[in-house]
C-alpha cells in the first residue's frame, strides 16, 4: 500500500534529488515515473 502514498512518491523524488545531483537526474526519474510508474499502478 506505501506504493499508493503521496507521500512515498515524494520522499522517492526528494531523494532521487539528492542522490542524482540535481536536477537533471531528477527530471529523468520524474519522466520514468510518469511514463512507468504511474500507468503501472493507476
């Protein structure tokens, strides 16, 4: 059910933030997911 948090989605960015070193790291994920991620579960 944690896949389904808001929450876990935005802690997943937040840390891809972090651990990617910026922004452009954090644009691929955001494009992963949506494109993936989200299709996936909704």
């Amino acid at each position: 059910m944690l896949c389904f948090s808001p929450v876990f989605w935005v802690l997943m960015l937040l840390s891809a933030l972090y651990l990617g070193g910026g922004f452009e790291a954090n644009n691929d994920i955001d494009k992963y997911i949506q494109n993936n991620a989200f299709d996936s579960f909704f």
